[in-house]
C-alpha cells in the first residue's frame, strides 16, 4: 500500500511541477526552467545520497553507465522536455511523453526478441491512435493567439526516446551497483554541468537566466521535481516494478486535471485531449503492465 501512494505521490508531484513550470513560464523560458531545477534537485538529493549511500562497497565499473544514463536524462531530457512545454504547452506535452513505453517495447522486440502479447499490441495501437488525434487536434488549436505547430510534437517525442535510453543504460548500471538515489544525483549533477557550459558559451544562454527572477519563479517546481525522483526510488523498494511504472503513467491525466483547475487562462481544454491523452495512458500501462 505505501509502495502504491508513493508512485501516485511520484505521477502527482511531476503533474504539478509541470503545471507550475507552465503558469510562469511565460514571465522567462525553458533553458532558466532547466537551470533552476538543476539546482534545487542538486541541493536537495546529494545530502541524501552522502546520508544513504554506501560508498565503501561502491562499484566503480557502473560510474560511467550512470554518467551516460545522466547525460540522457535528466540532462539532455530536461532540454527537450521544456522545449516541449514551451512549445506545446504542459498538457499536450505530457501527454506526448507518455509514449516511452513505445519505444520501450520496440527496443524489446529488436534488441531482446521478446514476444509482444496481443494486449501489449492493443495498448501499441491506442497509444499511435492518441498520438494522431493530438497532432490532427493541432490544426485546430491557439494558445493565444498563435497557432500550435505540429512540428513542436518533436520535443516532447524527442524527449520521451531519450527517457527510454537513459533507462536502459540505468537499468544497467543498477545490475552493477544497486543505488539508483546515486545515479539521479549524477544525473542532476551532469545536468547542472551541461547547462553551465551553455550558459558560459552561449551569449543568448546568458541572456535568458536571471538568477534572481528564475529562483523565484521556478523554486517549487524544482522541489516538486526532485519530490517526484524520490518517491519513485522509495515506491521500488515497497512495490513491484510493473505496478509502479503503471501508476506513475496517469501523469498526463494529472497535468490534464491541474490545467483546467489552474492554466484555464492559458491554455485551452477539451474532451478530445481528454479522449486522446487517456488512449495514451491506456495504451501505456498495456504496454508495460500486462
């Protein structure tokens, strides 16, 4: 039961974090969002990972698969997920990375050559199915005043791949040293690194961070963000790893519900998202859990 409360703890907190992001967002832009929670997830994590980890037994043959897996996510994931969210806004966004476990299920059958059950095929289906209603609902759809491109469905789908890569690469660095609070704090730590030296050669980068103004927007949703890191890591050990990975997928629905209670001014909403981002997340548990 805790195992449970703690994965929808993880599907709720990234939901708002989003959602947060997305109120003021407007107000800066991705690149400080990115920065920002670097930051707090740095400050937050590593004391715990110092207080929790065992580093007398470490494994220093899994460093560098925790270092790619970091690079990938949160690193260049971060980049490409608020891109997206920027872009498509937290709802469309949400619901588009949500297909991970597509690509998951590819990778199985090329790679592993696993057998796809005619369950996990539906759930393949109803997640193309959700993804072509979202593009097509595009066409139609204005965030203030300016049309939504297609186009900006790359972000998010981007974004999503890479989750699936840095997973695996994760995944197999925790068969070598089981200590995934160590390998989200590299990850956060080679996140931070990557967005400095963008900051540091890029003179567009430096005009889009004011530390004052981003710390004070975007604080919360950083905590909300490593809040979410954690409960996964203490719902893994409570509960199985299916049952987690399906409850965590109801995000979408989570940043469906927190926008129309707190972005109805920003973005718009309707019952064909609704229908499409819940094949989606249909189609991702059916995937993943059966």
């Amino acid at each position: 039961m805790i195992g449970i409360f703690l994965a929808l703890l993880t599907a709720i907190s990234y939901s708002f974090s989003q959602v947060y992001v997305r109120k003021r967002l407007e107000q800066s832009n991705y690149f400080a969002v990115v920065v920002i929670i670097n930051v707090i997830g740095n400050l937050i994590l590593w004391p715990l990972t110092l207080l929790l980890t065992r580093f007398d037994s470490i494994a220093w043959e899994s460093l560098p698969f925790f270092i790619i897996a970091g690079i990938l996510s949160p690193g260049i994931l971060a980049m490409l997920f608020f891109k997206g969210l920027e872009k498509v806004g937290a709802s469309i966004n949400a619901s588009i990375f949500a297909v991970n476990p597509l690509f998951t299920s590819i990778f199985a059958v090329i790679f592993l050559q696993e057998v796809l059950t005619f369950v996990n095929w539906m759930g393949i289906l109803s997640i193309i199915t959700g993804v072509f209603l979202i593009e097509r609902l595009l066409h139609n759809q204005n965030r203030n005043g300016r049309k939504i491109l297609s186009s900006g469905l790359v972000w998010p789908l981007a974004a999503s791949f890479t989750s699936t890569l840095s997973y695996i690469v994760r995944k197999y660095a925790l068969t070598l040293y089981n200590a995934p609070l160590l390998g989200v704090s590299i990850g956060y730590s080679l996140s931070l690194l990557i967005s400095m030296v963008l900051w540091l050669f890029s003179k567009r980068k430096r005009s889009q961070l004011v530390l004052k103004r981003d710390l004070k927007l975007f604080w919360k949703a950083g905590v909300f963000s490593a809040i979410g890191w954690l409960s996964t890591f203490y719902a893994l050990t409570y509960e199985r790893v299916s049952v987690v990975s399906a409850l965590t997928q109801i995000q979408p629905l989570c940043v469906l519900l927190f926008t129309y209670l707190y972005l109805k001014n920003i973005e718009s909403f309707s019952s064909k998202l609704l229908l499409s981002t819940f094949l989606i997340v249909i189609g991702a548990i059916f995937v993943i859990y059966l």
